[in-house]
C-alpha cells in the first residue's frame, strides 16, 4: 500500500466517523506519535473528558475494589516484564 493509499484510507475513515470522542482521540494519538506538544488547554480538554468517563463508569456500576485494581495492575505489569 503506498502512502497516498493510506492517506486516503485515513482520510475516508475519519470522514465516515461522526463520533467526536473518537475523532479527538485518535487526533491527539497522532500529535503524540509525531512527537508534538499538546498545548495546555488540550491537556486540560483531555482530563476533563477523563474524569467524565471515569463519572460515566461510576454510574453505571462499573467499579472495582482498590485491591481488585492492584491485582489487575500487577498482572499487567508481569506481563509487561516477560
């Protein structure tokens, strides 16, 4: 595939996606790949969505104990390691 192909594949994904939490996620993944500064106000965008999702999941009861999140933590990391 050449670049001008994946251009236009990238192109018509974003295009197609009418999802704007999405689309920022991946335009600050890009940023972050091309090693670029986010400025301050979207640093404080981004937590701020943070800390609405982390709300979200609270309403919706998808929490866990502190000692069920180290366990995951600590799995996580273990496989990291191998």
């Amino acid at each position: 595939m050449s670049v001008l192909d994946i251009k236009n594949d990238l192109l018509r994904l974003l295009v197609e996606t009418n999802d704007p939490m999405l689309l920022e996620k991946v335009r600050l993944y890009f940023k972050n790949l091309k090693h670029e500064t986010l400025t301050e106000e979207e640093i404080i965008a981004q937590e701020e969505r943070m800390i609405d999702f982390g709300l979200n999941q609270i309403e919706k009861g998808k929490t866990m104990s502190h000692e069920e999140a180290r366990k995951k933590i600590n799995e996580h990391l273990k496989r990291l390691a191998k």
